[in-house]
C-alpha cells in the first residue's frame, strides 16, 4: 500500500508541474502541452496533482472534460488502492 502511494504522490507532483508549466506557457503565449498528454497524466495517477492545479492555478477549470476525467481518475485511484488495501496485496513487501 505504501508503495502505491508513494506512486501517486510522484506522479500527482510531476502532473502537478506539469499543469503548472503549461499555464505559465499559456500567459506567455509559448508552446504549450497537449491536452491529451495533461490527460493521461491524471488518468495514470497523476490525478491529485491535476485537480490540485486545476483550482489553484485555475487552470483549464471550463474545460468540462478536464474537470470530469480528473474527478474519475481520482475516484479510480480511490478505488484501486481500497482494493489493494482489501486483499493485502503488498503486505509480504516491506520497504526497510
């Protein structure tokens, strides 16, 4: 379980940055990231760290699609690591 969660926090942090990178972009009008790629980052546990920036940089908020798919993904993390808590998957692994 732990290290479950030490994976969305890496990937909630990179996802995070990565928003982040992008708004700063976008006021400067440079390149910017690709919807599709900020989206599957919140899909591949990256989900905190996109709701995260999404209201407090207030970054692509009236997207609708951005704020559903981050909601999910979150609720699917959620999920996932109950489950992996339920059946003691990782309980033979230990970290130290």
């Amino acid at each position: 379980m732990i290290i479950y969660g030490i994976i969305i926090l890496i990937m909630s942090f990179i996802t995070y940055v990565s928003y982040a990178i992008d708004k700063k972009n976008s006021i400067k009008g440079k390149w910017r990231t690709k919807e599709k790629t900020l989206l599957f980052m919140s899909i591949l546990f990256g989900a905190l760290g996109g709701l995260l920036s999404m209201y407090t940089l207030r970054h692509k908020t009236n997207h609708w699609y951005f704020v559903v798919i981050n909601w999910i993904s979150l609720l699917l993390h959620f999920v996932i690591g109950y489950f992996i808590y339920s059946m003691g998957l990782f309980d033979s692994i230990q970290l130290f």
